[in-house]
C-alpha cells in the first residue's frame, strides 16, 4: 500500500534515519534531535555528580577503605549538636557544607564541628540554584559564604558544593577562583524527603554493598579502587533548625554495620590524601 510509505514512525525525532518518509526535509528532523542531544548533553553537565563537562569535580574517595560522609544545608542548632555527639561515638570525621547566612546565625557551632575534627565546605550564601545564575552572581554567593566562614575560623575551607549539584560553565571556575575544589557524592539517598527512618536506612543500603563487594577480597582491600562520598543532610535550606531526625536514626543504624564492614569515616581532606597502605 503506497499510503504507508509515508506513515512517520514515531521514533522519528530520535532516530531520523529510521524514518522512511523520504519527502520530509531531514533537517526539520535533524536540527531539533541536535538542539535535544545538545540539551541532553548540558542537563548530564549541569546535574549529574560525576559529570566533569563543566570542570572537574570530585565524586569519590581514593580507597574502597574510605567513606566519606558530608552533611549540607547546616549549621542546625536542632540537629548539628546531636549530631556531632553521634559522630563522636562512633570515632567519624566527616565533612559539613555550610551555608552563609546560617553560618552568621550560629557560629559557635561552625567552630564545635571544626574542634571536633570534621572538615567544613562553602555550600554558597543563601543556597540558589546557580545554574540559573549569572557569573557575577555566582560570584557574589561563593564569596558572602566564603566570608563568613573565613571570618570566624580565621582561614577559609577548601571545598565547595554546589546546592542541588547544580552547575553551568560559571559555577567551578569562579568555585576555583576562591581557591576551592568542587565536591560531589557517589550516593544522593534523598534524606530530605518524608518517609520513615526504615525508607532511609535501605537508600543507604548501596554503601554496605559497595563495601561487602570491594573489601571481601583481601587483594581489593587495601589502596586498589575508589570509595563512596555520601551526602546527607543536617540542615534544611529554607530555615534554620529543621527536621533531620531521619538522618540522625539512618545513622545509628548504618555506623555501627559500615565500621563491622572495614570501612572507616573520613573528611574529604582524608578521602583525597594518600591512601592507607
Ligand atoms: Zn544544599
């Protein structure tokens, strides 16, 4: 039937050289799949955490051995302290992404966390998304944080993180003109979502696998491969001291099972230094 030749497939726009309808410009077809791919290609840039399109990141630590936990959205006069007691407790450093307007409002817990032996990050002045932003405010949101942390600790961190993980071709280079390394996560659980503790606790479950799979072999324990850089919450952006008592009790349940596992809680200073032998 000579009418079914000229019937479009509805994969058309994805794959025009599937498409059959020989009397369709195949430019109307190939320009926008170009500008979708284009797209596709800068959202994977701006979003994804290993994605290094819009300058290098760091998404991983340097041993299997070595999980580095990091908090956002703090300090939390609500969770920050009870927190750092749980930490304690279980003998781990992590690494804190702090905000700058909650920085001015709380600073003696941003010195508690540094006196405990964690490591603090610039996580921008009032946490935008800063792919929709210009260069210059860009620049304006990482130095107000950077400021603040600064002022109060008396030298600046060394460790960004962009809030959503959102990025554009601004957001690492003027990261890097305050001297910073950009900091993403291998696992994002989700832990500022309302669902019980139990939802949480299995997010977290890749961790343990992860460990189970690439410390069980003696071979594999020591410095060959990567470890986990996990992303938590302690603060909520909107507002100082919300809710984190899911993470607190995701915690307790994950600490105590990851160190039986070999794995040890490292700052992010740690998880890029040399590797244990
Ligand atoms: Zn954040």
């Amino acid at each position: 039937m000579v009418g079914a030749r000229y019937i479009v497939p509805s994969t058309c726009s994805v794959l025009p050289q599937a498409c059959e309808n020989e009397r369709v410009n195949p430019w109307l077809i190939a320009a926008p799949a170009t500008i979708a791919a284009a797209a596709g290609i800068a959202a994977y840039g701006a979003t994804h955490p290993c994605a290094q399109l819009f300058g290098r990141t760091i998404c991983r630590t340097n041993s299997p051995r070595k999980l580095a936990i990091t908090f956002d959205d703090g300090p939390n006069p609500a969770v920050t302290p009870k927190l750092l007691d749980l930490l304690d407790r279980h003998n781990a450093k992590a690494t804190f992404f702090l905000i700058g307007k909650f920085v001015r409002e709380c600073p003696d817990l941003v010195k508690e966390t540094i006196a405990r032996g964690h490591a603090v990050g610039n996580h921008t002045e009032t946490h935008p998304n800063l792919f929709r932003l210009t260069r210059r405010e860009i620049r304006i949101e990482l130095r107000l944080c950077h400021d603040a942390i600064s002022h109060i600790l008396g030298s600046p961190p060394k460790w960004f993180r962009p809030p959503f993980g959102m990025r554009n071709p601004w957001v690492i280079p003027a990261a890097r003109e305050l001297g910073y390394r950009t900091v993403m996560w291998t696992l994002l659980p989700g832990d500022w979502r309302e669902q019980p503790a139990e939802w949480l606790i299995q997010r977290m479950q890749p961790i343990a696998d992860h460990a189970q799979r690439n410390l069980s072999n003696a071979a594999n324990s020591a410095t060959k491969g990567t470890g986990d850089i996990l992303c938590l919450h302690d603060g909520a952006h909107r507002k100082l001291n919300g809710d984190r008592s899911r993470t607190l009790a995701a915690l307790e349940h994950w600490l105590p099972r990851w160190r039986d596992l070999g794995l040890e809680f490292v700052t992010i200073d740690q998880a890029v230094s040399t590797p244990a032998p």
